[in-house]
C-alpha cells in the first residue's frame, strides 16, 4: 500500500505542470497575484486557512496541523479551481476565465507527536493583456502590455507537538520551500493607421529561485460536554528571495507579431539579486460543539463548527533590489477577516447504523472581507465575498476519510468609483482526499498466528 502511495504522488508531480491560464490584471503587480487558487475545504469556509485543525483534513497552510492527522493514515490531497470573472470599467466589460491544478501534497503523523508533509502548490501567478490608444500627429500608437507566467512552491513541513495531554495539545510547525519560476513583462508600441508595421518591444523577466519558510502553531483546549476551543497562528516573516532579472529592447521593421524579424538593440542580461518579502501573519479561533442528536429514535452524533480569522501583511516593505538599484512601489498595507460555519451531521461511523449519504457529508458557508494592495486615484481597493461549501465523502465502509470536497465563491473586488476597474467573480474549486483503508494502515507491527 506505501508504495501505491508513492508512485500515485510521483506521477502526479511528473505528469502535471502549474501553469496558469490566468487573466487578471492585478497580476501586474510584484511578482505575481497571491490567491484566487483556493483549496476545496477552506474556501467554503470563508477562507479560513489557518485555523481549520482536523485529522481528516491536510492543512499546508499551517504547518504546526500536521501533528493532528490521524496516525498510521496519511493523507493525499490535490485539487483543482476554476475563477470566472467579469472585469468592468465604464461601459466596458470583459470576460475571463482560468482553470489551475491548486495542490498535490502527502501529510501524515507518526510516533504520536510528530507529523510531516510535503508537496507542490502554486506561490504567484502573473497573466494579464492590457492595450491603450492615443494620437500622435496624424497617426494613432497602440500599447499592448502583456504579463506572463508563475512562481511554484515545492514544500516540505514538519510539526511536533510541545504539550498533549488529555484536554489540552499545543503544537508547532514549519514549512521548509523552495520558490521557483519566472514571471514576464512585456510592453509592444506600434503605430496603428500606418503602413508600416515598424514598432518597439521590451521585455523584462524576472526569475526566483530561492528559499523559503514560514512557521506556525496551534493550541487546543478540550472542555466538557462536547465544547472544544483551538488557537492558531502563522507568520511569514520578511524574507530576501534570492532572484534574476532580465530586461531587452527590441525592434522590428517587419511585423510586430513576427518574433523572428526583432532585431535587439540592448540587453542587460541576467543580473542578481533580491525581492524582499512583505511579512505576513495570520490568527484565528476554532469552537466545536460536539452533540447527541436524535433523530428517527436514533442517536447521533453531531458537530458544529464556528471560525474566524484575521490576517496582516506589511506591503510597504516589499521592494526589489538589482544592480544595486532599489525600488519601493509603496504598496498600502492589507488586512483581511474571515469567517466560516461547518456542520456535520454524523461524525461517528462505528455504530452498527449505517448513516445516510447526507448524514456523511459535511455542510459549509463562509464569508470574507480584505483590502489589497492596489490602488485607484488614492483609494485602496477592496474584495469581499461569500462561500458554500460540500464534503462527499467515498462510501466505502473502509475508507471513511477519503472524501470528495467542493468549494463555491461569489465575491467582488475594486472601488466602484468611475472610471475603475472592478471586478466580479465565481470560484469552483475542487478537490479529493485519499487515505488508507482500516486494513492497510501504514507502520502497522504485522503478528504471524
């Protein structure tokens, strides 16, 4: 069973790329746009990353949750989201769409305190095409800018729990990354009315491969009748990534869509150097109130989760540094509060009832609110939205924590001032979960009769 384990997470990572079929303008900005790439389970719960714990769930986000996995049953997640968004301005509007592979990861506990995990995830991502027109003399110019490509995440996490006693666990954790890929700039300007085709090109690409981390930790507190209270944290602290930059200037006489008749005039080539990391640190609450509950003369046992968290990231330290030469863009700083209700019907599957397919599944709403770091004629944007969410799971009696998850978002973002850009969009994100079976946990001390 390990090695069907093994070779199924191989394959995935050889066979599947993370490149982004991404259209949003936002990603011009730094090295790429941050989330919109949502995980299944927390997305339907609002967003809330760093404080949903469960055994049945594989929690990258904070690393210090790797403990808390059930042991001898590891967990293989991927998952897959889809954002289709309308961007208006004025009277004009545009619709996009993008479909990304959001995660493959392999996380599992073992000598009763500790818990590790490792895998792939996207970082940044950058895919935008924006044109504007104005007149020159008698003949107009056109400016087309174009953004491509990605920054991957390939992780490994380890976590160990400090305290654990009947009532009461404390753990920590981190996340050890290496970040890489590169992200593209490119502005074209040619004369439209003209007959020549004659027009300038530059091209600035940006490269990060560097290392990363970040820390986490997670406290539980168990009361009696069912009430339960879990804190947690992560901090992303600032950080140096170490990164390339190359910018050319090109021009062409032939055809601007002909890269084969650009002729160069200059190149810096690659030079060294770093992109300093705006620090983030996120918080949140748990409370679980576990309850008998009746129904059809039958008693069940039910689960009501409440979550809420509140995120920080200090923009105005990000800047990059190249050829000695340092730029602050002044970001504005962010902050963001989630909030997300989950409801399961039946948590206990060892009774001789077997329970419906609605009483297996999970139940999931949530909402959001975050500022961002752009923006228009002085005024911060903002994006704000609410979720739904659904965890199948695969009705196999042996496999009661593989499951099936789907996770739905409406939101907005912009400032609905005139002449802004905003935009509207709706998130599917969907992902599976797999575990071993009862019988083929794994590290099990087999006894010969």
């Amino acid at each position: 069973m390990i090695n069907k384990f093994i070779v199924l997470f191989f394959l995935f990572l050889n066979s599947v790329t993370f490149g982004q079929n991404t259209a949003t303008p936002y990603s011009s900005y730094g090295i790429g746009e941050r989330g919109g790439i949502d995980n299944a389970v927390f997305s339907g719960l609002g967003n809330n990353t760093v404080n949903m714990i469960a055994p049945e769930i594989l929690n990258h986000y904070n690393p210090a949750s790797y403990s808390y996995l059930k042991h001898q049953f590891p967990l293989f997640s991927a998952g897959f989201s889809t954002k289709f968004s309308t961007f208006t301005s004025g009277d004009v509007s545009q619709k996009n769409n993008k479909t990304t592979l959001n995660e493959l990861a392999l996380g599992m506990s073992f000598a009763k305190r500790f818990g590790f995990a490792f895998g792939l995830t996207p970082y940044t991502k950058r895919g935008y095409s924006i044109s504007e027109k104005f007149a020159v003399g008698t003949d107009s110019v056109r400016h087309d800018y174009i953004g491509t490509g990605d920054i991957n995440r390939f992780f490994g996490g380890f976590s160990v729990q400090i305290l654990k006693f009947d009532s009461l666990t404390w753990s920590v954790g981190v996340n050890l990354s290496s970040l890489f890929g590169t992200v593209q700039n490119e502005r074209r300007a040619y004369l439209i009315n003209t007959v020549s085709t004659a027009g300038g090109i530059d091209d600035k690409t940006t490269r990060l491969s560097t290392f990363h981390y970040e820390i986490g930790t997670v406290f539980t507190k168990q009361f009696k009748k069912g009430h339960s209270l879990t804190l947690a944290g992560t901090l992303e602290p600032m950080q140096d990534l170490t990164a390339y930059q190359n910018e050319r200037l090109f021009f062409t006489t032939t055809s601007i869509d002909n890269s084969n008749s650009y002729q160069l005039i200059s190149q810096t080539g690659e030079q060294k150097g770093t992109i300093k990391l705006a620090p983030t640190y996120q918080v949140g609450f748990d409370y679980t109130y576990a309850f008998n509950d009746t129904v059809k003369n039958r008693v069940r046992k039910s689960e009501i989760k409440f979550l809420g968290s509140y995120s920080s990231t200090t923009w105005s330290q990000f800047e990059t540094r190249f050829n000695n030469s340092t730029l602050n863009l002044n970001y504005p700083n962010t902050t963001s509060i989630h909030f997300g209700l989950q409801y399961r019907p039946q948590t206990d599957f060892s009774t001789g009832t077997k329970p419906s397919i609605l009483e297996r599944m999970s139940y999931r709403i949530g909402y959001f609110n975050k500022s961002l770091p752009y923006q228009f004629n002085n005024k911060q944007l903002t994006e704000f939205g609410t979720s739904f969410g659904l965890g199948l799971p695969i009705l196999t009696e042996k496999k009661m924590q593989s499951s099936l998850q789907l996770g739905i978002t409406y939101g907005k973002r912009g400032t609905n001032e005139a002449g802004s850009l905003n935009e509207t969009f709706l998130g599917v994100n969907i992902g599976i979960i797999i575990s071993p079976s009862e019988s083929d946990r794994w590290f099990t001390k087999r006894k010969l009769d």
